[in-house]
C-alpha cells in the first residue's frame, strides 16, 4: 500500500543558486498528485528530492524535512533505503537495452540477491499486468530486448520495473512528454489503477494531463511553490492570480 | 508565452454575446412600447427580429464550443465560456418573452381598450433595467452590478404577484374586460420571465467573475464559506 508523505521547509540548492524555497506540502496515500509550473520553476528538482536524487548531482544539497510515510528521509536513512520504497519513472524511457523484457522486470529483484525463480515469474508477471503490458509481451519477454518496444511500450516496462520491488511511493517526472496520445492514454489509465496500491507524484507540463489523472495539483513557480489544492479547484477556480495567469496562458 | 491568439478570440466571443445582448433588450424594449402604445409596427419589428436572435444564438454557441475543443480553457477562462453560453441561451428565451409580448399586443388591438388597475409600463420600466444592468455587469466584469439584479427580482416578482391579485378582481368585477385583463396579466407574466432570465445571468456573471455558484438562492457570502469548509 501507499504512504503518506509530509515535506516541511524543503530547501534545496545547485552550488550557490537556490531552487527551492521552504516548500511545505502534504501528500495523500493512494493518491496522484500533480505538480505543474513553468519550466526551471522546481518542480523535477521537488520530486528528486524525495528520494535524494538530488543530492546526485555535484555540489546539490538540500535541506528540511521529507517523511515518506514513518521514514525519515533526510535523517538517519541510507539513499538506498529510501530508493527500495520510492519507485521513479523518468521522461525518457530507459530500459537496460542488453536485458531481456523479463530481465528488465526482474532487474531490481535479483540485483539485490532474490533468485527464487518461481517467485520471480510470479512478481514479473503481476508487475507487467499491472503495467498493462503483460498481454502485449507474454510470448516474447524472455527472448526480446526491452528496447526492442516501442515509446510507449518501454515506458510501460519501465513502470513495471518500478512497480516489481514493491515501491510504497511512485514517482514519475514528465511520463508522457515523449510519447503519442494513444501511449499517453494508456499511461493515464495505468495512474489511475496504480493508485489503489502506491502513492503518486507526477511532474507533468500538459496541464489536461494533470487535471485527468491527479486528485491534488502544486502549482511551482521560480522555486516556490504558490498553491497546492485539489485538482479540480486549482484549474477551475485558483486562488492566487499566478497560478491562473499560469493555466490560462497568460504566461509561462 | 501569453495565447494572444485566444484571448482575441475570447474578446471576439464577448463582442458577439453583447451584440446578442442589444438585441434582446431591443427586443423587450420594443414589446413594452408597443404594448403601452398598441402599435402593431413596433409588434412586428420584434417577430421579425427573432430571426436575427436566433441566428445570433447559434453562432456564439459555435464559437464556445470550437474554444472548448480547441482550446481547452481552464481557470477564469473556463468560467467565462460557460457563462457566456449560459447567458446566450437565456438572451434567446427573453427574445421569445418579447415575441409573446409582441403577439399578446397584437391580440389586444382588435379589442376596445380597457382601463385597468396594473401598471404594466412600471413593470416593463423595472424589467428593462434588471436586462440593461445585467448586460452591464457582463460588460464590466463586476460582480457587485450583478448582485444588484438579484436584488431587482424581488422587487419584480411583487409587482407580477400584485398584478395577478388586481387583475383577477377586476375580472370579477368587470367581466367586460376580461380578455383585456388576461392579455395584461399574460404581459406581465411575460415580464417576470424576462426578470428571471436576468437575475440567471447575473448569476453567471457572478460565476464568471467570482468561481461562486449563487443560484437557487445561495447566496456569495454562503457559496465562499461553502468553499472554505469544503476545501477543510
């Protein structure tokens, strides 16, 4: 099942230039939340915070405090850790392009020792499944490389691959940006079903996109974020002026 | 980047909705006249009219639903399309109160004018405002103007009430004039009907400029407190 996550005066830096600006947001378990706002704004910087992607690049830090669910991100908990319960899904599908599609699947299962291999068919068909790829792939995914797929396809084994060591939290940063309505839509409804077992945080650019799948919406501007409400009030009736100026178009 | 190309468009789709809105008040403004003078010419000038309404309605409902399918408007835009769709339609039923008005007078005509005790030119005079002021909020996107025509309905409904109580007394007292007594209490059933559709589109002004829903008596004050609970 999913978990909550708390941040409180999230602070985070590039060397001596700051990207985030005391964020504050409460994430709801089993949910999707959006995260919009124009480009360099923070929002990819706010998701690679929580499970200190961040801190992968040189000279980022970051500071204040990220619960994910009882675990304290920033305190006392190894990146791995918090990586085993936080699954992320980028912009640019990257499956291991020498591993088969099963392999794929498996691949974070059996890089941390699990070789039992009546579970791991078990685990790697339930992931694909859920995915919605198991139909499209059961006959090849031991013989056919995951980057024999198309977009749409790989960025589905992708989630399958997050989804297969049982992340609590689901992170995905623009899912959809490289792929055709058609793939889009399927990862729409994918989000949909995925939230009955984890959390999600979606970056996102496309602004239906968000209102479609997202129960709650953070709009970010230059490193602060502005509003954080329900989806439905946010691109209906916003309450601050830059987050409408913003989905309206009147900049950005 | 600011979307200049839809926000002409939206200015486009405002200057068209307030053209249908010349000609609806026009339209009110013609039937009441031609009621207090019985002039057939001014009758005639509103059923011709009609035509032009109708079209008029078809155009701007064509032109909000390519912005919804192209645009996809969100936020105050979003509120502003849906209004303005709301507002035509209720511009379209105040050109058939007009009509109705316009086809009650050219019954009356034919009949021996009658004295009776209802002041339908004060109605139609209190009518004719509630439609100009809610255009007028429309134009200058204030809400307060709006809230003014919600007011203004009470106001027309007594009058409609009072009428009916005078006017059904004096059809018992003057059977002579019932036709003539029916015909003005129609007319003035017509006008409370353009009142209401007034009062609907101040409510959407409302809804436009402020995100809150007032109808069926809700009124911002409550709407906002609804919305703050509900967003608790």
């Amino acid at each position: 099942m999913g978990v909550g996550i708390q941040v409180d005066k999230l602070n985070a830096w590039f060397g001596k230039t700051q990207a985030l600006h005391d964020i504050n947001m409460t994430v709801a378990a089993n949910h999707a939340t959006a995260v919009i706002g124009p480009s360099g704004c923070g929002k990819s910087t706010f998701v690679r915070c929580l499970n200190r992607m961040h801190e992968t690049v040189p000279e980022a830090r970051a500071t204040g405090r990220v619960r994910i669910g009882e675990l304290d991100v920033y305190n006392g908990t190894s990146a791995v850790q918090i990586r085993r319960r936080i699954g992320m899904v980028f912009q640019k599908a990257n499956p291991f392009p020498t591993m088969s599609i099963y392999d794929n699947v498996a691949a974070g299962l059996t890089l941390n020792g699990f070789h039992d291999r009546k579970h791991l068919d078990e685990i790697v068909e339930r992931s694909l499944r859920l995915s919605a790829l198991w139909e499209e792939v059961k006959d090849t995914a031991r013989k056919k490389s995951g980057a024999s797929l198309s977009g749409g396809q790989q960025q589905r084994l992708c989630i399958a691959r997050a989804i297969a060591v049982e992340p609590q939290v689901l992170l995905m940063d623009e899912p959809c940006s490289a792929l055709d309505p058609i793939s889009t839509g399927k990862i729409e409804e994918l989000i949909f079903q995925l939230k009955e077992k984890f959390t999600i945080v979606i970056v996102t650019h496309n602004m239906q996109q968000a209102s479609r799948v997202a129960e709650f919406t953070g709009f970010f501007l230059l490193g602060k974020l502005i509003e954080f409400d329900k989806t439905e009030k946010i691109f209906t009736t916003p309450s601050d002026k830059r987050t409408e100026d913003y989905i309206t178009g009147r900049f950005g | 980047m600011a979307r200049t190309r839809f926000l002409q468009e939206l200015d486009e789709l405002r200057a068209r909705l307030l053209r249908m809105g010349g000609l609806a008040e026009q339209a009110v403004d013609r039937a009441c006249q031609a009621y207090i003078e019985r002039d057939l010419t001014r009758c005639r000038m509103v059923l011709e009219g009609e035509t032009q309404i109708n079209l008029t309605e078809r155009e701007i409902d064509e032109m909000a639903f390519d912005l919804l399918a192209m645009q996809q408007p969100m936020a105050v835009d979003l509120r502003f399309i849906l209004a303005v769709t709301k507002i035509n339609a209720d511009l379209e039923r105040v050109g058939d109160q007009a009509v109705n008005i316009a086809e009650r007078v050219m019954d009356m005509v034919d009949l021996p004018k009658a004295d009776l005790p209802v002041d339908i030119p004060r109605m139609a005079a209190a009518v004719s405002a509630m439609v100009r002021r809610a255009l007028e909020s429309f134009i200058e996107g204030k809400a307060e103007l709006a809230q003014a025509v919600l007011e203004m309905d009470n106001v027309v409904d007594r009058m409609k009430d009072e009428a009916f109580i005078v006017l059904v007394k004096s059809m018992n007292e003057h059977p002579e004039t019932t036709r003539q007594a029916l015909d003005a209490l129609l007319v003035a059933r017509n006008l409370e009907r353009v009142a209401d559709h007034a009062t609907n589109i101040a409510e959407d002004v409302i809804f436009w400029v402020r995100g809150a829903d007032v109808r069926h008596n809700v009124t911002p004050e409550h709407a906002e407190h609804q919305e703050v609970t509900d967003s608790h």
